[in-house]
C-alpha cells in the first residue's frame, strides 16, 4: 500500500525550506548540477552544427544572439558559479575539514558541522553567482 | 462522527455561562491527527481535536491528554517522556521532532499537525516500523570488535584517557529516534541508503581507540547504497534532540575512506 511505505518522495527532497540553509544549498546543488548537464547536451548539439556547414553554424549562433539566448546564457553563468563555489566547500566537508570537532555537545546542542564558517561560504557562493549573472547581464545586454 | 469536548474546556464552558467570564482562548490548541491503519484503510484522514494546555503542556502531554478524554484510538508510542528512550519521534508541524520534547509554547501556533515520521512504513497512527533503522544500525556491528577482549581472563581493562573519550562521545549519545533518517532528503528517494543514524553510530565505533574493527566497518558503508548517497544536506543535525551531529559524523567517516585520516 503505497500511503503505508511513508516515504517522502521527490516532494520531500526538493522542499528546500524546513531545514535552514543548508537545505536550500543542497537543493540548489542538484538544480544547477542537472541544469548544467542540460547544458552540456545543449553545448554539444550546438558545436556539433558545425558539421553541417558555415550556414547552419551561423544560424546556431544566432540564437543565442536573441533576448531569451542572452536570458539562457546569463542562468548557466549563474549555475556555473553557484556549483563550482559551493562544490569547493562541499569538497572540504566531505573530506572532514570545516565541519567542527567532535566533543562532548551541551543543551541546546547547536549542530557543529551546520556552522557559521559553512552558512557564509553557501551565501558567499549565492551572491559571487548573483554578481556573475548581473556582470553576464551587463555585457550581453549592455546595460 | 460526533466530535467530543474535553471535560474541561465543558467546565470552562460552563463556568463562563454562569459568571459571564471568556474562556482564555489561548490556553486551548487543536491537535490535527494524521490516522491510518495499514490493516484497515485504504487511505488516511486527519482528526482535530481541542484540548486545553498550560505553558509547560508538552506534545506528548497533550497526545495522552486525548487518548484519555477524547479518543482512546489514536496509536502513539512512548515510554520515558524525557528524551531518553527515542519513542515518540513524529512530524510535529512539519518537521521530525519528539513528542516528549518538543513543548507547545514553543509552537507559536494553536493549531499542531501531528503526523507520523516520513520514510518510515506507518505501523498505526503516528506509530511507524523501526525495522529498517534497526537492521541498518545492526549492519553496521555496533559493539566493539577486539580479540583482547577486556573481559577474558588474565587481560586488563582497555584505558582510555579523556582525549580519546572526546572522539566518539557525542556520537554514543544517539538514542535511535530515528529523526534523522526522516528529515534526510536521501532517505526521502532511496530507502535501500544506509541512512545517518547508521553512518553516524559507524564513525562512532571507528573512531574508538579500543576497537580494531575499522576496515570490516569501512567495508560495509562503502557500497552503492552506503556513505556516497549522503550529500551533505545536514538536515539529520539540524533535527537531532541529543546533540549528535550525523553530518558531522558521516564527513568524518568519509575522511578515512578517501586517506585523509587513519
């Protein structure tokens, strides 16, 4: 019976906001990381035009000259940037640096490895993706 | 169904008619029951019922509250009511919490949701199976493994200096409430993951200066289903009501399988 297994499902795991910020970088981990694999389809079908002659080429490239390419471009800068700089501070945590000491913990018992050094290193990630996008904006659109 | 009035909202009900008195409004909250038999119902349903609190009042309290007054049917379990034993875990507007521990006052709402622990086959009501959480933690070998064993013949006790202690104490403090492994968005897709109450009791036992058995322990979590799924959401910490860190726990345990601890 399905109601019976209880388990969360899709819903649960991309419902970002229960858990603290953590939670949202987890949730935008997996976002930008499937949306720069569609990109990276997206990439090699459009230099893979480039078989098909000068012309189709052309006509590849100039779709990404339009409003809606700029706008596409400008999210992938964005996914790029958030993903590489929290990757980083992924790769630390996983390999045990940053995420506190062990030791005997004290009511109300505030989680270490959910730390302050972790939580500015997530909005740090946020907002140099945020300037990203803004200086993509700023060149493709000349603003 | 007629629903029933806790004999002492009818009390207060009946003073006010007499003495023209309000009833103080914000000592009552409504528990939303979330209630489903696996034997019986093809699907769930939600019961509301009003039961007065005080400040003290915690979830647990109100929960035995209704089953005395109002509907002796509910499926709750518990048992110490301090904490200490890991019976009451269940979704408490939302968010895995224990019942025991988890105060009404600090809800800021008059209306709680009570609803069984996500990622855990509901048993009855708010009562869910252990079975996987247990078989995950047994899997792990949760005892310490040394042929010096401290209780053969002619050998000493295994010393331990307070440095070493610090290690793995907080991790010992699990109480198997299984928060954790609710509030995990890996456990929420794949319930073949270890989960972080077994990685965090693994790293318990490997950081332990007396065990011998880390590469057996090592062995286990290091597989398809084991310590990679864990994506460092932290959502097992963030819920945890003894102070374990999990995350803190399964990062650890990673350092020591990638090299940069032994």
């Amino acid at each position: 019976m399905g109601d019976n297994d209880n388990k969360e499902g899709f819903k649960g795991m991309a419902n970002p906001g229960r858990y603290g910020i953590e939670r949202v970088a987890y949730w935008l981990m997996r976002i930008t990381g499937l949306g720069l694999l569609a990109y990276f389809i997206a990439h090699i079908y459009e230099t893979s035009t480039i078989l098909d002659g000068p012309s189709a080429w052309n006509a590849m490239l100039e779709m990404t000259q339009t409003t809606e390419g700029h706008i596409f471009l400008t999210l992938v800068i964005g996914m790029c940037v958030f993903h590489t700089a929290n990757g980083i501070r992924l790769v630390f945590g996983h390999a045990g640096y940053g995420v506190g000491k062990p030791g005997r913990p004290d009511y109300p018992y505030p989680a270490k490895s959910l730390n302050m050094k972790g939580k500015a290193c997530i909005y740090a990630s946020i907002g140099i993706a945020a300037l990203a996008m803004w200086y993509g904006i700023a060149v493709m659109f000349g603003v | 169904m007629e629903q029933k009035i806790h004999p002492k909202i009818k009390e207060y009900q009946e003073k006010q008619e007499e003495s023209k008195v309000e009833v103080p409004k914000a000592n009552l909250v409504t528990l939303k029951i979330k209630k489903y038999n696996p034997n019986k119902d093809s699907s769930s349903s939600y019961q509301n019922y009003q039961v007065p609190v005080e400040k003290w009042t915690t979830v647990l309290d109100a929960l035995l509250d209704v089953k005395q007054n109002l509907d002796h049917s509910i499926g709750v379990r518990y048992s110490c009511r301090q904490a200490a034993c890991g019976s009451c875990g269940m979704k408490i507007n939302g968010k895995p919490k224990l019942a025991c521990f988890t105060k009404i006052s600090e809800l800021d709402s008059t209306e709680i949701t009570l609803e069984p622990m996500d990622n855990f086959p509901i048993t009855r009501d708010l009562v869910v199976d252990f079975s996987r959480l247990f078989a995950n933690h047994k899997k792990i070998m949760p005892y310490i493994m040394n042929n010096e064993s401290e209780i053969s013949n002619g050998t000493k006790e295994f010393l331990q200096d307070p440095k070493h202690v610090e290690e793995y104490i907080q991790f010992a403090g699990c109480i198997k409430c299984g928060l954790c492994n609710s509030a995990c968005p890996t456990m929420a897709m794949d319930s073949s993951f270890v989960g972080p109450q077994a990685l965090a009791q693994a790293y318990r036992y490997v950081a332990d200066n007396r065990d011998k058995g880390k590469d057996n322990r090592l062995k286990v979590i290091d597989e398809s289903h084991g310590i990679w799924r864990c994506h460092f959401a932290g959502s097992c910490s963030q819920v945890c009501p003894k102070g374990v860190d999990p995350a803190m726990g399964i990062q650890l345990l990673r350092g020591y399988l990638l090299g940069f601890r032994d």
